[in-house]
C-alpha cells in the first residue's frame, strides 16, 4: 500500500485518485497530529465488504469447505450440457 502525507494529498489528490481507482489499490494518507486514513475505490470497498460478510457467516464457510471437499473427492455435482449452456448464457 502506498503511503502519502495529507499535505501532498491534498495538493494532488485528482492523480491520487485516479490512481486508488485504476490501480485498485488502497492509499494510507499521514496526518502529523491524528489518526491516519485509507483512500480506496468504492468498488474494491464493496468486493471487500462481501468478503468479510462471507467469512463472517460460518454456515456458508462450511458449505464451501464441503464442496470443496467433495470436490477433490470426484464426487461433486455435474452440471448437464443444457444447464452449463445457460450457466454461460450461450
């Protein structure tokens, strides 16, 4: 994560912007007397929020640690033609 001061933030934040948002990495801005803060796009935000609520709910962590396992096994669900075809939207 890249690291500026609020000052030099301040002084550039359309670039620093642009970059948080096309870059999809997160900006930890400095302050000399208080907390420091993050910069990050709404969108990686968002895909973040999703992750912790996923980690977060033990009964879907293990339903995927069982497909997982079944998985590996060979054992899992197959999809047919027709239903992989739609899956894809072909």
């Amino acid at each position: 994560m890249d690291t500026t001061t609020v000052n030099k933030f301040r002084e550039r934040l359309k670039s620093f912007v642009e970059q948080v948002v096309s870059h999809h990495s997160p900006l930890r801005v400095t302050r000399r007397s208080g907390a420091d803060f993050v910069v990050m796009s709404a969108e990686d935000w968002e895909r973040d929020q999703e992750t912790l609520y996923v980690l977060q709910n033990t009964s879907l962590m293990r339903q995927i640690a069982e497909s997982s396992t079944t998985n590996r096994a060979g054992k899992g669900y197959t999809p047919t033609e027709g239903q992989m075809d739609e899956i894809l939207s072909i």
